[in-house]
C-alpha cells in the first residue's frame, strides 16, 4: 500500500510537470580515453578503415575470428546490401581482399 502511494505521488507530481533537479555538485561527467584501433598494413587499408569506419568502430575487425574468404565476402555483402553501408562494388572487392589477407584463413 505504501508503495502504491508513493508511486501514485510521482506519477502526479510527473504528471503535472514537476521535475526533480539534482544538486550541481551531485554531477559529474568522466572523459573517455579515445581508443584509436589501428589496422594491420597491406593494400586496401585506406579504403577498409574509411567505409568500415563510416558505420562501425574498426575493432569490430580486428576482434573477429579469422575465417575464410567466402565469409568476409558475406560479411561485407551483409553491410551494404542489408546495413546500407556506401561501398561500390570496387572497393567492395579491395576491402574483401584486404580483409582476406590481414584477418582472414587465407582462402
């Protein structure tokens, strides 16, 4: 009963437009450190870390399994055929390949 009452008193207190402030000094904000995730060099880099970027935070990459070629191919179709990821069929194909080299089996 006691619960229903104070939840009935927030709700019209909500209700009616009052809101809680906290004390200034009861706030405080924190500064992230930047975690800058650097890919493995080889061709196709520059245009793995500019549209992968572009959706996603590159460790998304360097966090995966290494799997096979026809695996990243998916991956990669995935992101711009289903997440609308800005890639042509150009780069498309730099991007898997590099993949491939860098993070995947190696077939």
């Amino acid at each position: 009963m006691k619960t229903t009452i104070i939840l009935m008193t927030v709700f019209i207190l909500a209700a009616a437009g009052f809101a809680y402030a906290a004390p200034e000094e009861s706030l405080h904000t924190i500064v992230l450190p930047e975690l800058r995730v650097e890919l493995k060099a080889g061709g196709g880099k520059d245009r793995t870390e500019i549209l992968c970027n572009v959706c996603h935070s590159l460790d998304y990459i360097t966090t995966q399994p290494r799997v096979p070629r026809a695996q990243w191919t998916a991956t990669v179709n995935k992101m711009i055929k289903v997440m609308g990821a800005p890639i042509n069929e150009e780069d498309a194909k730099k991007i898997i390949d590099y993949l491939v080299a860098n993070y995947g089996t190696g077939n």
